[in-house]
C-alpha cells in the first residue's frame, strides 16, 4: 500500500490548535481507511453511547472511539482481550494531541485453519517477493481491449459489463470463462490467465468475482493462482468480493478494486471527470461535517468525564487555601532569618573597618622616624658627591695651569693659538695670563 503526501511550509508562527488542525488533516487526507487487527484493552462505554478502548499487540498499541451511531448497529459485544479486526480512519484528536483510530466497524478475528493457511501462504509469497511493488505494472490511460477472467453466470460479470458500458460504450471486451468457486475453480482461472497472455488481445484484465464467505473465495487464494497472476505480462486488476474482504490474489495484483464494479471503474477511462471530482469534494466536505460533529461529541464526554461534585471542589479549594496559609507563613519565617542574618553581616563588617588609634600613631611614629633617617642618609651621599665633583672641577680648571706659569695666545679674532704657522709678522694678538692679560704684536715666527 503506497501512501504519500506533499509537505507543507508555513510562513508564519502557529498556535497549538492550528499545528493540531494540520496534523490531523494531513492523516485523514494521506492514509484512507485501514483494517487493523489487535487485542481490545480498557474498554469503557460512556452514557452517550460512545465506546472508548485502545488496540493493541505484543510491541504498541493506539487509542481508538467507536461513536454511538456506529456500534449500534453491531449484533455482538466487544470485550476486553478479545482478538479484533477493525475497519477505521486514523486521525488526531485535536483538543488534547493524540493519535486515535475512529472506528468505522469491527469484526471478530479469524482464527481458523483457513485464516492459518492464509496467513502462511502470503508470508510464504510476501518473502519470495511476488508482493512487490517494483514488479506492479502501470495501468494504460486508455485502454484498447479490455479481458475480464470470471465466470459467465455471475451478478459480478453483469455488474462489470454494465459498469464499462455506462464510462466508455465504446471499449471492446473479452471474457475469459473460469469458474470461481469449487474443486479445481484455482486450475481453470490460471490457465485463463495464460490463455489471456498467449492470446495478447487485451491491454488490462480483469479477475472478479461477487462477495462470498472465506471458503467461497479460495480459489483466489491458491498458490498456482498467484504464480499466474505474478508471470503475467498483462496489468491485472482484482475485483473479488466486497470491500473487506482481501484475497492472496489482490496482494499479487497489480492493482485491487474493493468490487468487480470498482474495477471496471478502475480500467475503463471517464468523461465525467469533472463531474467526478465535484462529487468528491462534496463527499470529503461530508466526511469533513461528520468528523467535526463526532470530536465534538467526543469533546462533550471528555467535559463530562471531568466534571467535578461541588463538594469535592470546595474540598479541593480549602486544601490549596491551607496550602497557600503554610506558604505564606513559611516565606515570613524565611524572610526574618534573612533580615537577622543580614544584620549580623553587617555587625560583622562595620567591627572590621573599625580604626586602631594606637596602633595607628605608633605606625605614624615609626614612618616618622624612618623618614628623618632616610632624609639624612641621603644628604650625607648628596654631600659627598658635591665634594667629589667639586674636587674634580679644581682639578679641570685652567686657572690653575695658568698660577704654574703658563699663558693662553689668541688670534685678534678671539681663537686660541696653537700653531705660529697661522699668525705672520706684524699681527696683533693678546696674552692672557693667572693675573691679567697684554696685547702685543708679533715680530717675527719660526718652527
């Protein structure tokens, strides 16, 4: 069964009640209407009629409702533990976000020897992968022959010629006669479906029949049926039975029609498309209408279930005042052990930064002391190094070359004379001695 859906993108924020909204159309939308098998477990019937249980089996289980208008029409009691199949539509239950199934109808499981040999059977071909949907073949648009495999004495063969008649007059058919029920039925059908190959005058066929118990429609259920159906190479479609009820040969299938008259609605094309559409908006905004009123109802039990006695609200009330009393006389505890605790802080931190006079003007007197000494420290060293460069000073000074004997020479320009090459015969200059200085003029020079 292939189900699919295209996503959504929103462009803004949504509320609860919208993303439940969405969710819940987007299950009813994708997935139809399933039949699913479980133990029932927690079965409670409300004054309203409804019926509230959850399905389960060994690994999960899902909550389901069966509304009043629904089950009244069952002739059995379902109880719990009891081993179900159940025809139903998976949905959301919008007020409180949870996944539910709501039931269409309910039948008992089959447990018998032909339900076991059933169920080995389609593992048996299910593993051999004649159930695949890789090996289904495409259905033609328009089909030019139509083949119908089924018996010629059948309402089934009526209702499918009638059916393909009223959508397309105009589409040639073939019967391939077999027998559909009985000893041998699963032979003749196969060996019309390889009839149907050799011949290759049809483009789709069709395997039908009417509705019928489990031992009716065996001979669908036969291995050799199913190996016919898988080596053919036309596209088969199955119309056996009612709606509920499923062959090894529709799992084989191509594709399955719930009646021989959906199927003749599946080959044959329609020029009532437009027609045909309408209708099924017209039946989704039925089902739409339906659904709507059932959560409703479903709503107005979940109030009921939540209604309360007065008399327990009261009582709850008094047991939220008294717990709110104690609250309130807890937090006024809390609070003056904070206050007293915070005052004892700050007791603690105002003896902290209380001053110590003593110890204060001893420290005083001590950094006094230290001060006159440094002070005096450091103007003997002042003291010393005055002397050392004032020795140095005595030592550089060119007085005192001079109180030796010695002169200094200058040019008339003021420069020192050291060289008798830079002064000639009849130059002035001036003689500075310890006491004193002469002008002169010189004479004559030599090395």
């Amino acid at each position: 069964m292939n189900f699919s859906f295209q996503p959504i993108s929103f462009q803004s924020v949504l509320s609860v009640t919208e993303l439940n909204r969405c969710a819940r159309e987007i299950l009813e939308h994708t997935l139809p209407l399933l039949w699913i098998c479980g133990e029932i477990s927690n079965l409670k019937q409300y004054p309203s009629g409804h019926w509230y249980f959850s399905l389960k089996d060994t690994n999960a289980q899902v909550r389901c409702v069966m509304f009043h208008h629904k089950n009244q029409y069952l002739s059995w009691q379902p109880k719990d533990g009891m081993q179900v199949e159940v025809h139903a539509l998976a949905t959301l239950y919008e007020a409180r976000g949870e996944f539910q199934l709501t039931v269409e109808n309910i039948r008992r499981a089959g447990l018998g020897l032909l339900y076991e040999a059933f169920e080995r059977l389609k593992a048996k071909l299910e593993q051999a992968g004649l159930f695949d949907p890789a090996h289904k073949k495409a259905l033609p648009g328009f089909p030019r022959q139509v083949g119908i495999i089924t018996s010629l004495n059948t309402a089934a063969l009526r209702d499918v010629l009638t059916t393909l008649h009223r959508r397309m007059p105009s589409l040639p058919v073939i019967i391939y006669p077999a027998p559909v029920q009985g000893e041998g039925a699963a032979a003749k059908i196969a060996t019309a479906i390889q009839l149907a190959v050799k011949r290759a005058e049809c483009d789709v066929l069709i395997l039908c029949r009417g509705g019928g118990s489990i031992e009716d429609l065996w001979a669908f259920n036969e291995e050799m049926v199913a190996q016919a159906i898988y080596a053919c190479s036309i596209p088969i479609v199955t119309g056996i039975g009612h709606e509920t009820d499923f062959t090894i040969a529709d799992f084989v299938a191509d594709i399955r029609a719930p009646t021989p008259t959906g199927a003749a609605q599946i080959v044959s094309p329609n020029a009532q498309e437009i027609s045909n559409h309408l209708r099924h908006l017209s039946l989704r905004m039925q089902h739409g209408m339906q659904r709507g009123i059932e959560r409703r109802m479903q709503m107005i039990d979940l109030h009921a279930h939540r209604l309360l006695h007065p008399g327990e609200r009261v009582l709850n009330q008094l047991k939220h005042l008294q717990h709110l009393r104690e609250r309130l006389s807890n937090a006024g505890l809390r609070r003056t052990e904070a206050c007293r605790w915070q005052l004892s802080e700050f007791n603690r931190r105002l003896h902290a930064s209380t001053p110590h006079i003593p110890f204060l003007l001893k420290q005083q007197y001590d950094m006094a002391l230290r001060l006159r000494r440094t002070a005096a420290q450091r103007l003997e060293i002042l003291k010393n190094n005055l002397q050392h460069q004032q020795a140095h000073l005595t030592h550089l000074n060119p007085q005192s070359v001079l109180a030796r004997g010695y002169s200094i020479t200058y040019t008339a320009d003021g420069q020192i004379l050291r060289d008798s090459e830079r002064i000639h015969s009849g130059d002035d200059i001036r003689v500075t001695f310890a006491q004193g200085w002469a002008q002169a003029k010189v004479t004559d020079t030599g090395k």
